[in-house]
C-alpha cells in the first residue's frame, strides 16, 4: 500500500475549524493536533482507491489541542478548537495554499454569516433559558379547555343568529325586518348575559388582553339590547334592530372560532386577517345602528315615562330617561373611539408580529 493525501475541505466558525477528508469507509483513524499541527493518519477508500492516507496541515493560528472527529460512510469530518475565539484570513500557516485543501462550500459562511449564526444561536438560547425559568402553569390545559368551550358555545349562539337572520331575509325580504327580535332576542340575551364573562376573563388574566375594551363593548350592547329594546316594545319591531343584530353577529361568528383556533395553538391566515380587519368597517356602522335606536327611543321613553327617575316636588315631578340617553349618546362616541383604537392596536401587533415571524 502506498501513503497518499486524500482531498480536505474546511470551513471556519468564530472558535472552530471544520475539516472534512474526503475517505470512505476510514479505519485505523489517528488523529491529533502536535504543536499546532493536525496529523491526521488512516485508511479507506480515496481519490486513488482503498489505501493508507495521511496529511499535516501548521495551522495558522493557535489551536487547542483536543480534536474530535465522526467518520461516516463516505467521509470523515474532524472539528479543531481555535484557542481564541476570531476570524482567521487562511487555514495553514504557510501562505501557499496546500493542494490536498479547498473550501467546504457547504459549511462555508463569511464573517459577517458567521456572526449573525452565533447571534441566531446566541437568541435561541437565551430564550430558551428565559422560558426555562418561568414557571409553568398546572392549570393551562384547563384554561385553555374553559375558554375552548366557551368560544364554541358563543360560536354556535351567533352562527344560529346569523343563519337564521339570513334565511328569513332571503325567504320574507324586507319585511324580515320588522320581527327580527321576536325571533332572535331570547338567543341574543343568552350569548350576551354569558359575553360578560369576557369582562371577567381578562381580569382573572386567563386572556392576554385588557379589561376596558371588553367592559366597553358588553356594556354598550347589554344597555342597548336589555333597556333601550328590552324595556321598550314600541322599540321592538323597528328594522335598526335587525341591522344592529346582523351588524354584532357578523363580526362575531369569525372572532370566536379565531380564538377556538388560538386555545389549540392554531392559526388560519384567512380568520385571523377577517378577525383583525372586518371590525374596521362593522364597528362604525354597529355604532351607528346602535345610535339611530337610542335616538328612535328618545321620544318613546319621554312619551311612556319608563325608567324615569321620581324627583322632590320642588324640582318637578321626574327626570325622563331620555336625558341619561342624551347623555349616553355622547359616551357611546367616546366608547368607539376607545375601542377603535384598541382594535387598530391589537392589528398592527398581530401583523408586525407575523411579518416579523416571516422574517
Ligand atoms: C365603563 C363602562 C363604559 C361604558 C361606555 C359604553 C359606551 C359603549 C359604546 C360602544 C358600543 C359598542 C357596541 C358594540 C357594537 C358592535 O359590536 S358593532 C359590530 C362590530 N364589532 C366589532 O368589531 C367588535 C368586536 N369585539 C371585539 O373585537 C372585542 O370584543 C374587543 C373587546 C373590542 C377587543 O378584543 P380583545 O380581546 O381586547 O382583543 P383580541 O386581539 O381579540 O385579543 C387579545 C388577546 O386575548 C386573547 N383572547 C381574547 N379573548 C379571548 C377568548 N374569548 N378566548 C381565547 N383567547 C382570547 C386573544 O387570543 C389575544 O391573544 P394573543 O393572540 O395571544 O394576543
């Protein structure tokens, strides 16, 4: 058997070299670094067939002197540790490139690749050091499974709400309008007595998300659906109560199953684009619907003297009503502009923490 230098590849990182000798089926490996000198010895098969290789390889700069290397069937890759951390301009101490050595261009990375991979790594870890610390909740899996259900539950409410608003309209047209409460107020009432569980579910921090918009949003609907419809029949049969229903409903039967679909840690692109965007157009118009009925009620609760306040005599007989719904009217632009800005908030971080993520 002849001695031959097989052909090596190498590629360096900030504190390794990576050799890759090209030998196939290597035994009788010896490898070690000698003052600063990779020798590397064994046999397998080569560019010239099944026979003994070897090559010395001065480094150009100091290494350690432990090597560890992996031979597998087709070659065999060895990793030296450099003995301070740096960017090399060549492999070998000499300035003539050895024949037998080219660049790996598989593992080859320039500097700069180089260091943005160590931040990577860097990140990596520290996260999941971070993670490792907090701890972890015994209760997720039952929160999770709460709110899963709940969701369902309210997905279902306004879906029968919705199916059912649009089959009556395409079967009686416009006159669906006018006995839209009669059909759908007792579902309507159920899924909105339980939405005040939205209220508590940020205050008992099992969702990410602050109180106010939720207390924004049941309060001005509870107000709307409970007092002005509720307590005033004359109300009742009005078409603004069809449009506020289809107008709530719609937004509705998206924004659950995106959170369903969040309790199992999953997304549809599609839904969570309808979740974040639909609101952008339905929002104003909910609250405009919504005012158009508490103007309509005005002279209602004026002419019925329901829910007025019983004054002393000295200042007349009673407050009407229909001022605390002047008043409400004001508050309810107010409430928009709150929420509006809290939606268009909530958007922009879902979507900058998506292109990020694409990134
Ligand atoms: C003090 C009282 C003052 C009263 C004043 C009254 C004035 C009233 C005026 C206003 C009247 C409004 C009446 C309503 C009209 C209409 O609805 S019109 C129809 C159109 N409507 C809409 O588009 C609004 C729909 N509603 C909402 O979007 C919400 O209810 C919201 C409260 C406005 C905002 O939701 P929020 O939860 O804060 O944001 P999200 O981004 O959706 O969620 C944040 C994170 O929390 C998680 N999460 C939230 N809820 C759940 C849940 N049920 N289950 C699981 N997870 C949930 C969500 O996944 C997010 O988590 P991350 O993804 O990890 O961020």
């Amino acid at each position: 058997m002849q001695t031959l230098t097989p052909h090596v590849y190498w590629a360096q990182r900030h504190g390794e070299i990576y050799l890759r000798v090209e030998l196939s089926d290597a035994q009788n490996l010896n490898i070690r670094v000698q003052e600063n000198t990779l020798c590397f010895k064994g046999q397998g098969h080569g560019a010239k067939g099944e026979n003994e290789y070897e090559f010395s390889l001065d480094f150009l700069k100091p290494v350690k002197a432990e090597v560890t290397h992996r031979s597998t069937q087709r070659q065999v890759n060895i990793t030296v540790k450099k003995r301070e951390r740096g960017w090399w301009d060549r492999l070998a101490a000499q300035e003539r490139k050895p024949l037998f050595l080219a660049p790996d261009f598989d593992r080859w990375l320039d500097e700069s690749d180089a260091e943005m991979e160590l931040r990577e790594k860097e990140e990596k870890l520290n996260k999941i050091l971070f993670e490792s610390r907090i701890p972890k909740d015994p209760y997720l899996g039952l929160k999770k499974g709460y709110l899963f259900m709940y969701n369902l539950v309210q997905f279902l409410g306004f879906s029968w709400i919705f199916v059912n608003m649009t089959v009556r309209l395409f079967i009686l047209g416009q006159d669906s309008f006018y006995d839209t409460f009669h059909t759908i107020a007792d579902v309507m009432y159920f899924c909105q007595i339980l939405a005040v569980i939205e209220v508590v579910n940020p205050a008992l921090r099992l969702v990410r998300t602050g109180v106010l918009p939720p207390l924004i949003q049941v309060f001005g609907r509870n107000f709307l659906l409970f007092i002005i419809l509720g307590a005033q029949e004359d109300m009742q049969n009005k078409p603004v109560v069809f449009f506020i229903f289809y107008l709530w409903s719609t937004i509705e039967i998206f924004r659950y199953p995106f959170y369903m679909l969040a309790c199992i840690d999953t997304e549809w692109k599609l839904l969570t684009w309808l979740r974040y965007s639909l609101w952008i157009p339905l929002y104003p118009l909910g609250v405009i619907a919504e005012a158009v009925a508490v103007i309509q009620s005005i002279p209602i609760f004026d002419e019925t003297k329901v829910l007025s306040l019983p004054l002393p005599r000295a200042l007349g007989t009673s407050l009407s009503f229909s001022y605390i719904l002047q008043l409400y009217l004001a508050v309810m632009f107010l409430g928009l502009f709150i929420n509006f800005r809290h939606l268009y908030k909530m958007r922009k971080r879902r979507f900058r923490a998506k292109k990020k993520k694409a990134n």
